[in-house]
C-alpha cells in the first residue's frame, strides 16, 4: 500500500512538473534551433579575432530574441582541443570559419560555411547584413 501512494505521489509531481515545463497546457515543441559557429585554431591573428568579434556582434545585434528564447546559438569553438578535433571532419574546415548549423530534433539537417565573411570583413556593415541574412534564412525552417 505505501508503495502505490508513493508511485501516485511520484505520477503527481511529474505531471506537474511536464505542465509547468509544457507552457501551460500547450503542446511540447520539439528541441530546433540554429547554431552559429565560429572555429579558431590556437593562433589566432588580427583578422581571426576580428571575424569572431563581427560574428558575435551581428549575432546579438540583430537576433537578441532568438538567443534569449534558445532558438539561436553562438558559439566560439578551438577545433585545436582534442574534444573539438571532429568538427574539421565534421564541416570539412580548412581554415577558422563561421558554421550555420540547422538541427531539428536535437539533429543537425544541414549546414552552411559562411566562406565569405573573409571577403566581408574589411566592411562592418556588408559583413553584418551576410550573416543576418544567412541565419535568417535558417531560422525560417525552423
């Protein structure tokens, strides 16, 4: 008998705790979002830094909402560390680069190196419009 009140008492909690965690009685999303990568080596020169800065900026500056709300992530990676060394087979990364990753539940489903912030990089703004126009249009899949 102590054990089924226990059980009843455990199937409680967790229901609440599946409501609070489920919006209210709305249905559960699934885990999709969008992450936006920058990978670096251990040396990095002016322009590397400069690159990361720019991607970091543009990603804040234009997508607050999705970053606060988890739809969007960025992340800086040295692909030097060991436990990091698979992302340059994953993405075939040959030089520090800006990934765009689309994952939908909790898979990624395609990817995008940004080869041309190198070309962008001497001009804030044209480099700015690059990347927000490239996550928009993987946000848009979500």
């Amino acid at each position: 008998m102590r054990k089924i009140r226990l059980l009843s008492v455990a199937i409680f909690f967790l229901t609440i705790i599946l409501y609070i965690n489920d919006s209210f009685g709305q249905p559960i999303k699934e885990n999709n979002f969008v992450i936006a990568y920058y990978f670096h080596g251990n040396f990095r020169c002016f322009s590397c830094y400069q690159i990361e800065r720019y991607s970091k900026e543009a990603v804040e500056q234009y997508f607050k909402n999705e970053l606060n709300s988890g739809k969007l992530i960025f992340k800086a990676i040295n692909v030097e560390k060991k436990e990091n060394e698979h992302f340059i087979k994953d993405y075939q990364l040959y030089t520090k680069s800006l990934i765009i990753s689309l994952v939908k539940n909790n898979k990624e489903v395609k990817f995008s190196n940004l080869t041309r912030v190198w070309e962008f990089f001497g001009n804030k703004q044209r480099f700015f419009e690059y990347v927000r126009d490239e996550i928009t249009k993987y946000l848009k899949e979500l």
